[in-house]
C-alpha cells in the first residue's frame, strides 16, 4: 500500500536557515536518483497559526510519496537528504500516511492511491494554488480559518505550507477520528464562507483534497508527539 510522508524540520541560527535554502537544488537532484519515490515536494511554512503570507524561514517540510511503508521508513531513516536536512535541523518529525481518499490535481498529478482503511486519527490535506487575481481575497480570508482551526479542541496538529510563497499553497492539519474532521468542515463561519466563495469566484487554477490515515510517527516536534501517537519502532 502506498505510503505518503511528511516530513517536518526546525531549524535555528541564521545561517542554518540560509543553509536549507541553498539545499533546495541539491535535495531536488537527491529525489531525481531515487525511482522509488514517485511524487515529492519540497516547502517552506507559515508563520502566526501556520498559514499566513508571512513565511516562517525556520521550518521546511519535505512531502514524498513511495510505493509502501518499508521502503518509506528506510529512505527518511537513511536516504542522504533527510539525513542532511535532520542533521543540520534542530528538530525533525516525519508523519507516516495512508491515503484515504483524494480529488484534485497537485502540478497536473494525481500522486496519492487512496485505500480504505479510515482507522484512528486522520490527516487533512488541501492545496491549491491560488489565481493571482484572487490573491488579495485569499489572504484576507485564510488568518479568520487559521485561527478557527487552531480553535477547535480537537485538532491535533496544523501547519500551513507551500511551494512558491503566496501562490502555491497547502493547510496540513491531523485530527483524531474522522467524525471530528468533518465535525468542523460542516460547522459555519470562515471556513464556510472561504469555500463558499472558492467556488463561486473560480479563486483556484488547480487545487486538490486529500485524507490519510496517520499510521505512524518518527522524531519530535517542540520536544514531542503533537498527536500522542506511537512511535516507529528503532
């Protein structure tokens, strides 16, 4: 069964920030020699609640996708990029995922397989990118949903990523049951009104919808498990 990753870093002093920048061209190369990987994006973040047009030049993320979970494991725990990227960062956390469902386009890919199994906590994923007509409405928009989801007791864990600053975009967030994710995708208010008007002004050039299944976890973020999840075993 295919296996999505996300990986998480923090990095610290400046110049490790600047150093993770001028990574962005060797970890493309270090992607291109590996076949098993089928699907990869490299993103910096959001600063505030995780999804505002003010990036956070301390966190970037790696999400890839590979044919099933040994194979996953082993490339995060051994493949030379990650081992860079966790040995310059000061922190490193690495989300194992199985799709359960997606629709949608991401660079004019499909790149998730869903399955079936909807067990225990989920993972929500949106991206999109955003016309540039619209910019200026979708940012309005996007803090009043950051902040309703970092509102919400049951969220887990949320952060805003995105390949290209302002454009290309993806909210990232883990609940911890299906129930409680669609619980707040019905309840009204900013994020209602945001995809109510997503759709009647065409604000989006491509986006795409996914859920996972959270099946394990590697590493720390602050210092834990956001979602008190078990751990990969060493």
């Amino acid at each position: 069964m295919q296996t999505v990753t996300l990986s998480l870093f923090r990095f610290g002093p400046a110049l490790d920030r600047l150093w993770v920048l001028g990574q962005m061209g060797r970890a493309r190369l270090d992607f291109r020699a590996m076949p098993d990987c089928t699907f990869w994006k490299l993103c910096g973040s959001g600063s505030g609640q995780g999804f505002t047009p003010r990036p956070n030049t301390a966190v970037w993320a790696i999400l890839a996708c590979w044919p099933d979970a040994d194979t996953a494991r082993h490339r995060v725990a051994d493949s030379p990029v990650y081992r860079r990227w966790s040995a310059r960062a000061q922190e490193a956390w690495t989300l194992f995922l199985a799709p359960i469902s997606a629709r949608g386009r991401w660079a004019g890919q499909a790149p998730f397989r869903p399955g079936r199994d909807a067990r225990g906590p989920v993972a929500a994923l949106t991206r999109a990118t955003i016309r540039p007509r619209h910019l200026a409405r979708f940012w309005a928009a996007e803090p009043g949903i950051s902040a309703r989801i970092g509102a919400d007791p049951a969220v887990a864990f949320k952060i805003g990523i995105g390949e290209l600053p302002w454009l290309h975009q993806v909210t990232f967030s883990v609940w911890p049951d299906a129930a409680s994710m669609a619980r707040f995708a019905r309840r009204d208010g900013p994020h209602a009104a945001a995809i109510r008007a997503v759709r009647d002004g065409d604000w989006f050039a491509e986006e795409l919808y996914a859920r996972f299944r959270v099946v394990s976890e590697a590493g720390s973020w602050r210092g834990a498990s956001p979602i008190l999840f078990p751990r990969e075993a060493a």
